[in-house]
C-alpha cells in the first residue's frame, strides 16, 4: 500500500499541469467533469479485466509527461503519439491504442484533449488496483509535434553512466545518473523507485518470461 501511495503521489508531480485558458466557460468545465469521469469508468474496467494494463498507463502517462528540456516546453501534452518511434516507448502504442479506442467510441470522452486523457488514464489505473484518487486539473493542451529527445543543456559528469543527456531516462544510466535524471524533474529518490516499480503493475514476471 505505502509503495502505490508513493506511486500516486510521483505520478501526480510528474503530471504538473500549465494553466489552463482563463476563459473556460462553467457549462464547458462540467462537461469535461462529467467526461473524466466516464474516461476514468472505462479505464478502470479495462484495467480489471486485464491488469497488465494498469502499469502500461501508468508508463504512458510518465513517459508523455517527463520529457521536458526547459521549463516551459515539453511535459503532458500528448506528444507521445509522434514519439512511439523512440526505443525508450516501446510498447506504449498498446495503450494508447486502448485510450484511440475508447475516445473514438464515446464522444464525450472525446472531449478532452489527448494529454488530459492519457493523464487521466495513468492516474485512473493507480486507483483501480487499490492506490488512492489522484485529483487531476484539466486544460492540458496537445502538442503539434513532437518533444525534443535530447537535452539542450545536459547533466555532465566525468562517468559517462552519470551523464543526463536525454528527456527520457537512459537505459545505460547508472543510479547515480537515474537519481540526478529524477532530481532534474524535482523527484525523490523514493519516487523513482515508486514510479520505476509502477511500470510492473498486474504483470508477474518469471525466470522464463
């Protein structure tokens, strides 16, 4: 429970929202109310019927949200869908096909933008299996293209392992550099393993695959 708890609580900072348009109208933001709602039902009934999807969101969600070069630019916005050609995605076109399908069957959740949707549905899949409600404010706009894969400014450091040069954590990061690629996003260390494990949620792996 303390490690969802973490999870949820990672998941919930790496999704730092930026303003919303000041001018949404009452009537609009209920319906978008009402619209995350039925997004989050129909997540939550896709994750108990097959719980491998809970960390697939989850790992959507993170990887839609964590690449950022500078304040300001990148984060949730939907880009992932011009990113799934990065080998640091792999797999993620299977959850976001399951959130295509959804949002294309039911014009009210069609109403939200791409990176609302993709944020709801990895904090949706924390609470279906057991973790708490993650409040989510709404208004994330979708990019037009796609995030930078590389760091304008790169974390140095004399072992190549350390060194943070990429949006998305390296595979050939040592812990010293997975905990300054973390930090650079204002994550705990406690948070990096929260969201490392959360990748991990309703598969049972074995020896044997």
């Amino acid at each position: 429970a303390a490690f969802i708890r973490g999870c949820s609580g990672a998941l919930a900072a790496t999704l730092a929202l930026r303003p919303p348009p000041p001018t949404v109208a009452a009537a609009t933001a209920t319906d978008d109310l009402r619209a995350e709602a039925r997004l989050r039902a129909q997540v939550r009934a896709l994750v108990l019927e097959q719980p491998a999807l809970a960390g697939a969101f989850v790992r959507l969600a993170f990887h839609d949200s964590a690449p950022r070069d500078r304040p300001g630019v990148g984060g949730p916005n939907g880009s992932i869908i011009f990113e799934l050609d990065r080998p640091a995605n792999l797999r993620l076109s299977v959850p976001l096909g399951h959130l295509a399908r959804l949002r294309a069957a039911d014009d009210s959740t069609a109403r939200l933008t791409l990176a609302d949707s993709i944020a709801v549905a990895g904090a949706e899949a924390v609470e279906a299996i057991g973790g708490p409600h993650i409040w989510l404010p709404l208004g994330r706009r979708d990019a037009t293209g796609p995030d930078s894969a590389e760091l304008a400014r790169p974390l140095a450091a004399r072992d190549s392992r350390d060194r943070v040069t990429t949006t998305l954590p390296d595979a050939g990061l040592s812990s010293v550099g997975l905990r300054r690629y973390f930090a650079r996003l204002g994550l705990s260390e406690r948070e990096l393993v929260a969201l490392s494990g959360a990748h991990g949620f309703g598969r049972h792996p074995s020896l044997i695959g």
